[in-house]
C-alpha cells in the first residue's frame, strides 16, 4: 500500500510538470495567420509583432521556472526528503503546532527562495525589456519582504489554529476548520482594502471632476449607492491597467489604477466599472465564496478521514509508528491534486460565465460599445495573448478570450441594440 501510494504520487507529479509544459507549448504555438476582424485593431503592426516576442519569452521562462521547481520537488520527494525535514523539525520542538508552523514556514521559504530569481528577471528584464516595468529593485525588495512577512503573519495564525483543533478532536476537525477558514475569508475580505493594499499601494480617493460625476451618475441609475472610489498608484510598478471591486456592505470599494484612469476615457471607464457593478449585483462575489466554502469543506471532509493515517505519514518518509498531522496534510493536497484540477476547470467554466453576464449587464445598461473599446485597450496595454489555444483557455483562463467577449457584447447589442451613452 505505502509503495503503491507513493508511486502514485511520483506518477502525479510528473504527469502535471509533463502535462503543463505541453500545454504552454501547445498555447505559444497557437499563432493563426489572419486575426479576425473584431480584434484585427488591438495591436498595429509594430506592436503585435512585440507582443509576440513578449509571449515567446514569457513561455520560456514559464517553462525554465516549472521545469527546475518540479524536478527539485520530484527528486526531494523520491529521496524521502520531507522525512527527512520532519525529523529535523521534530528535533527542534515536541510542540506539534510548532513543529507544523515550523515544517511548512521552511518549505515556504525554500519556495520563496527557487521562484525569487525568476521573478527577478521576469521584472528586471522581460517586463522592463517591453516598457512594463517602473518598480524600482528597492521596491521590489521591499514588497518581497512585505509579501514575506504577510504570509507568515497571517499563515501562521490560520495554520496554529487549524493544527490545534486537529489535535484537540481530529474526528470533528474538518467542521471547526471550516467554520475558521470561512470567518479568516470573510474578514480578508472585508478588511482588504482598508488593512493589506495600503501595505503595498497608495490609494487616493477619486478626485472631482467629470469622471467621478459620471461614475456616481451611472451607479445612482442603477440604485446602487458608491461613496468609496479610489485610485491606486498602481504605475509606480508596472504600466499594465486594472480596476476591481471588492469588500460587502459598507466596506465595498471600488479601486481603479492610475494606469487605467490615465488611459481609457471617462466613458470607457464608466463601462469598466458597470462590468465590475454587473459582478456585485448578480451576486457573483457570494456565489464564488459559496462554491470556495463547498469545495473546502468537501477536502477538509475527505482529509478528516484519513488524516490519522500513519500509512500517508510512512508515504512521506516518516519513520515513526504514529501519523503526523502535516505529513499527512500534506501527502493528501499531493494525492488529490488531480482532482482539485478538475475542479479548477469546474471553476474556471463558471468564472467565465460569470464574466459574460457582467459583460452583459454593461451592454444592457448602455455601455457596451464602449465597454468594447475599454477591453482593446486595456488588452494592448497589457500585451495580452489574443489567440491562446482553446485547451489553454480552458484549463487555465478565469476570463473569456478577448475575442469572444467582444463577440458576446457586439452579439447582444446587434439584437438588442445599444449606446454608447452614460445613463
């Protein structure tokens, strides 16, 4: 049984290294001769033969990073090596809560440190290479210890807390660790805005003016009240464009980045701002915590069963007679990796419908058109991947491809008709 499970495991992760590296090859290659008309005009000559380039080098890299990371992992999990740290931590402290936070912080860390030389040169040169990049190596140090100190912070309290309900009643584990997962998601949410962005971005509140006219205009038609609209200097790193939404009730904001606000005109980002609305009033933001709450609870449900398993702990390399929790924590989020994939892609399906519908909202309330314009651009600000594979898309993208929103919103404006107007 240990022998078959750990073959298994092996067999896993070589499978998914394999299998990503196909399919970022498969999606690099995906290059038609003849853009289709609706997004023939996103890049001019000059630009799309950049964003080609910009694509071939970041696939590489891509590439480069999986390729180390997953051999590394392979060998470290063939040669027992987290056996090996177990008993090294063990060594350190009989405190089981400890001896958690203590194996999976070094393992965070190791992380942290394989993946810095690539960020580094994804930021330093790909991104500065293309004209994205304004972070200064200051900054970028310093968000990498902001980032560093965050997790192990807040990680640290989730993951002490859920050891230690473990450890007082392992048979009703997986309920008190829903119930701790769920209300850490709840107050993230609501405090993100207020406690974690300021950490990394300065946020202004949108200035008076036409814009801020129109955006409260537009909200106010739809009986939706917006007092909270700030900009975030999100230049000061990248040139790339974002806007989002976030937090309930009277913590809900709206943040646009200074790159957006300095790019698209006052109507276009009126329309960015109606697709994010879309997503706030169908609901989008409680269905995605509801089918997040109803998979974690499945895989806690699913771990309590077996987390008391010295077989998954001997899998490790354990050399022990009794389970050791994050072993086995461990050992499980390896075996059902298949699986969460699956539901990656369950979720991924549902995302994009999710999209469609703010898309659509937008063109109802009379701003397709130029919530259209508003998507081409913030494409060609960001050198997206106009034509990626199909598969890819499918496994991999949260979003619809920018051709078949267009698509989706020029379809329902042909049949319904529509405005360019701000309501």
């Amino acid at each position: 049984m240990i022998t078959a499970l750990f073959y298994l495991i092996l067999g896993i992760m070589v499978f998914n290294f394999s299998f990503s590296i196909i399919f970022e090859r498969l999606n690099y290659n995906n290059k038609p001769d003849v853009l289709p008309d609706l997004i023939s005009d996103v890049y001019d000559i000059e630009n799309y033969r950049k964003q080609q380039h910009y694509e071939k080098e970041k696939t590489h890299l891509s590439i480069i990073e999986s390729f180390i990371s997953s051999i590394l992992i392979i060998i470290f999990f063939a040669l027992s090596g987290f056996g090996l740290l177990q008993e090294l931590v063990s060594g350190i402290s009989q405190n089981q809560i400890l001896q958690t936070l203590i194996f999976f912080g070094t393992l965070g860390v190791v992380s942290l440190i394989l993946s810095l030389p690539f960020s580094y040169y994804d930021k330093f040169v790909v991104e500065e290479k293309y004209g994205f990049n304004k972070s200064t190596r200051k900054l970028f140090i310093l968000d990498t210890l902001k980032g560093l100190i965050l997790s192990a912070v807040l990680g640290g309290i989730i993951l002490g807390i859920i050891t230690w309900l473990y450890l007082l009643n392992p048979n009703i584990f997986w309920i008190t660790a829903l119930v701790i997962m769920l209300t850490f998601s709840l107050i993230m949410n609501a405090l993100y805005s207020t406690i974690i962005l300021p950490l990394f971005n300065r946020k202004t509140p949108l200035p008076e003016g036409t814009l801020k006219n129109k955006v409260v205009q537009f909200a106010n038609s739809l009986g939706f009240s917006i007092n909270n609209i700030y900009v975030i200097d999100g230049s000061k790193r990248s040139t790339k464009a974002n806007a989002f939404f976030t937090g309930f009730g009277k913590k809900k904001r709206i943040f646009l980045y200074d790159t957006l606000t300095s790019n698209l005109s006052d109507d276009e980002i009126v329309a960015v701002l109606a697709h994010e609305l879309g997503h706030y009033k169908k609901h989008h933001i409680w269905i995605n915590l509801t089918t997040g709450l109803i998979q974690t609870a499945l895989f806690l449900f699913f771990f309590g069963l077996i987390s008391q398993s010295v077989i998954l702990t001997k899998v490790m390399g354990g050399t022990g007679d009794t389970s050791v929790f994050y072993l086995n924590a461990l050992c499980f989020v390896l075996l059902v990796d298949p699986i969460q994939t699956l539901l990656g892609l369950i979720m991924n399906v549902l995302s994009r419908k999710m999209e469609y519908s703010a898309d659509k909202f937008a063109a109802i309330h009379g701003v397709g058109l130029n919530l259209m314009n508003a998507l081409k651009k913030i494409s060609s600000l960001n050198y997206s991947n106009l034509t990626p594979h199909p598969l890819y898309v499918l496994i991999n993208y949260s979003h619809p491809t920018l051709y078949k929103r267009l698509l989706s919103i020029k379809s329902w404006i042909d049949t319904n008709g529509g405005s360019t107007s701000i309501k």
